[in-house]
C-alpha cells in the first residue's frame, strides 16, 4: 500500500513558518491587497522603468566602446607616425 505523503497546511501555518508571513501581515493590516491583481497602469509603468534601464545601461556600453575604439585607433596613427 502507498501511503498519501501530502501535508495540507493552513494559512496561518505557513505565514507563520515563511517570510510569506510578512507579506501577509501587510496585506491584513490594509497595505497591500493580494486578492486583487496590480492594475495595468502600474505593470506597464514598472515595466516602463526597467526597459528603460536595460536601455541605459546599454547605451553606456555603446559608448564606451565607441570610446576605446577612437582611444585605440590614436595609438595605432602615433605608431605609424614614428615609424
């Protein structure tokens, strides 16, 4: 015979047991409302905010390339140059 392993915990169980139980303090004490889903508005703004710094972020790579390349491409005129 098989024996049913599964452990049914309650609410409280596992608030009290993870840091889920932070989250779920928040949401009965009014500050946070997990039965409803973040509107649209918020999710693309959040989302807005984060492509925008994936876009900066790459943006300060692309310079600093351009940047060593024009560094690079000096060195290599003043080499010629001695020669």
């Amino acid at each position: 015979m098989e024996e049913n392993l599964t452990t049914v915990y309650s609410a409280e169980t596992l608030a009290a047991e993870t840091e889920a139980g932070e989250t779920q303090a928040l949401a009965s004490s009014g500050e946070y409302n997990l039965d409803e889903p973040a509107s649209l508005g918020e999710a693309a703004g959040i989302m807005g905010k984060g492509l925008l710094g994936v876009f900066v972020v790459i943006g300060v790579i692309i310079l600093c390339v351009y940047a060593l390349n024009n560094i690079g491409k000096k060195g290599k005129k003043k080499k010629e140059e001695d020669k």
